[in-house]
C-alpha cells in the first residue's frame, strides 16, 4: 500500500495518469509480447505520453522485483532521472547499466566509461560501453527484470540499439524479461538509405537495416525476436509499455538531448542525413557547439562564405576533426525540417553537392588523413555509395541501387509496428 500511495503522489505531481495496469497480450511474428495500453483519460491528452511517464501502467508490476534497469539522461518520468523516480517509489533496483556516453550522458562520442556507483542512490553503475557489452551471468543472476529506458533517434550507426541487441542476448540467455518503457523515434517517419551488406557489420552497423530504420525501440526490439538477429535465434521475453497518442508521423521534440553532440532538436532531425560525413574530409561541427548542424572543411574556402572553426570541447570533442582550423561549407541550422518530412527521403543533394566543390577530390573518402574520419562504406551500409558518387552517379540512380534491400525491409517492417 505504501508503494501505491506513493505511486499516486508522484504521479500526481507530475501530471501523469495513476489509473490501474490495463494490460493486453498480442502476439508477435515470433512470440506473444506483454503490451500495455494506455488508459482512455491518458489517450485524451495532448502529445505523445512515453513508456515512462505511465507510472500506473508497471509500478505493481516491479513490486516485489530485483530490478536491474538501462538508462541514460533521456529517462526521466516528467522532469526527474527514472532512477531516482522509481527508487523514491520502492522499487527495488539493484543495478544501474548505462550505454555510450555513460549512465548520466558526459562522455564524449566513442568513449570507453567504466564501473561507478551512483552518488545519489547508491546504486551500481554498470557500463556497457566499456570492457562489457552486455552484463555478466552473475549480474543477471542478481535481477529477476531488466528495464529498458533510452531515448533513440532511429538511425543505425546511433548505438543505442546496439547496446538494446547485447542487453536481450543476456536476458535471453538468463530467461529473464526485459521491460521496454517505449518512448518517440523522432525521425520515426523516415524510412530510407541503402540496407547494410552483411560484410560491412561492424559496431556502427549490427542489423541488416536502412541507415533511417523507422523504428521505436520496442518495434526494433520485436524485429530483433522475430528476425531471429539474436546468437542461435534465442528470444527475450518483452513486456512493453506502448507510448500514447503516438504515430509515426507525429512530430516529437526532445524533452532531453540524447548525447553530447545531439544537442539540439535540429542536430538529432538532421543526425540520419550528415552522420555519413563523418566518413569524410569534411567536419560535422564536432568542438563546437553546433554539432551535426553544419558542414564544411578549410579546402572549401573561396567556395562557400560560411564558416565556422572547431576546438577541443571537454565532454563532446576533445579532438575534432580540423581542429582550430577555419571550414568552410554549408550552414543548416535554419534549414527547414518540412522539407525532410515532405520527401520522406535522406538528403544526398548536400553529399553530391559537397564531394563536387571538394578540390581534392581524392582525399574526400580518405580516413588514413585523420583518427578523427571514420569508414564511409561501414557509415552508409554499402560499398557501392562512395564509387557511385565519385563516379558522378544521379540520386536517381543512386536510389534506385537501393532496391530491392530497401522495399523488402520496409514490408518486413510492418509486421513489427506498434503504431500507425
């Protein structure tokens, strides 16, 4: 009763539904996941309620549980951490497993974080991005469920759904449930890109699926059991928290950045369509506070006016790409978004426009020049990108190579849609 009344106090202030769990089962192409349904008052709301801020939809549920959960600074239930949310709550989390960038988001892109212990709770910090990938037999042995709760941005190459993959290997492997408290892909309407070739699998590439995936992670976690992407097929018992008032085409703006260098709502709309050019000469703006917002490279000087210089960034990039040299190159903060939604397309005009304005063209693809340039063919999935654009190829064409990997991808999507 005590879990309860404060179940209804937190929830009460923080403006959310405290109505009883009304859960429903469906089965999915491999097996029956746990879903839950919003309450009809919750459904009348304004916007997208996530996973999380259902607190009366899986509160009873941890009752009584040894709950490990997976977070970042993305999991909140309404303004608060879910960690210090839920323990407020007694529910008993024994671990804290975080991804990349660390269990509350301050690491830089790529690195490694270790073991800590929450000063807050006290609780063990586990990361996952690190010596491990996915937790240990004997930390698996010490949860009875796992909590899944982190925001993704519905590209490939972002690691979070990597780290989702390695997470229910372990659950699977230790016949322990996963609970996926589903929030918004904010890129949820794009469903484009060439799909990975099976050579170029690489940790910025695990599945066999468009740069733009189109996807919540609890969809993307249902492809997961259904296509059997897990070691010897095994599948990992779902129990999901559907988001509310939600489609595929809804427009969601970030309550919380979901990594360092996704610092603006514009940053993580655009992350699908420049992310590739970190397989380039050219920088995304990493060491400054623009990120994925611009592009450009000092070679391009006398070509566009715009420019902007990196610096070392505790925290984002302590070493970018041309560091304290002047780029020069395109400026998209202001560039409108309902172009993106209107095509429903990746944006290649600026790759075709950029790889032709480049007066060495030869060094464009070239990652021996710098640590900081990573494999383009490993960025876009394919191998045949970078020869198409070198060989002056239309996006027409381009386009067209992309099948039929993609039109078969989006029809084995549908079967693991949670939302229209």
């Amino acid at each position: 009763m005590k879990t309860i009344a404060l179940a209804i106090g937190l929830t009460a202030a923080l403006g959310l539904n405290s109505n009883c769990v009304n859960t429903t089962s469906q089965k999915s192409p491999a097996m029956a996941d746990s879903l839950s349904a919003a309450p009809e008052d919750l459904l009348k709301a304004k916007g997208p309620t996530t996973g999380a801020d259902q607190t009366s939809q899986y509160l009873d549920y941890l009752k009584g549980k040894k709950v490990g959960i997976l977070v970042n600074q993305t999991s909140i239930i309404g303004t608060k951490p879910i960690v210090d949310s839920l323990v407020a709550l007694g529910v008993n989390i024994v671990t804290i497993f975080g991804p990349e960038h660390g269990f509350r988001g301050t690491a830089s892109n790529g690195d490694k974080v270790g073991d800590s212990v929450d000063p807050k709770t006290g609780i063990p910090a586990i990361s996952l991005y690190g010596k491990l990938k996915k937790p240990t037999k004997e930390q698996m042995a010490a949860i009875d469920l796992m909590i899944f709760d982190i925001q993704d941005v519905g590209a490939r190459f972002y690691t979070y759904i990597n780290t989702l993959g390695h997470v229910m290997e372990a659950c699977a492997e230790n016949n322990k449930e996963m609970l996926i408290l589903d929030r918004p892909n904010p890129n949820g309407f794009l469903v484009d890109g060439p799909v990975l070739e099976d050579h170029l699998h690489s940790g910025i590439g695990m599945y066999k699926i468009p740069i733009s995936h189109g996807l919540t992670i609890a969809e993307f976690a249902r492809m997961i059991n259904g296509e059997g992407w897990l070691p010897n097929k095994m599948q990992c018992r779902l129990k999901i928290i559907k988001v509310a008032n939600y489609t595929h085409d809804t427009p969601y703006v970030l309550p919380v950045m979901p990594s360092p260098n996704l610092n603006t709502q514009q940053s993580v709309m655009l992350y699908p369509h420049i992310c590739p050019f970190e397989g380039t000469i050219l920088s995304q703006g990493r060491g400054t506070y623009m990120p994925f917002t611009v592009l450009g490279a000092p070679l391009l000087k006398g070509k566009y006016d715009f420019s902007f210089t990196p610096h070392s960034i505790k925290g984002m990039s302590e070493t970018p790409l041309h560091q304290d040299k002047e780029c020069y190159g395109l400026d998209l903060r202001k560039y409108d978004l309902k172009d993106i939604r209107k095509s429903g397309k990746l944006n290649l005009k600026w790759l075709i426009e950029l790889y032709n304005a480049y007066p060495d063209k030869e060094k464009f693809f070239d990652m021996s020049q710098s640590k900081q340039m990573g494999n383009f063919d490993k960025l876009s999935g394919t191998e045949n990108l970078k020869k198409q654009i070198i060989a002056g190829a239309s996006e027409e064409e381009i386009r067209k190579s992309w099948e039929p990997g993609l039109g078969q991808y989006k029809e084995m999507r549908k079967k693991y849609l949670l939302y229209p």
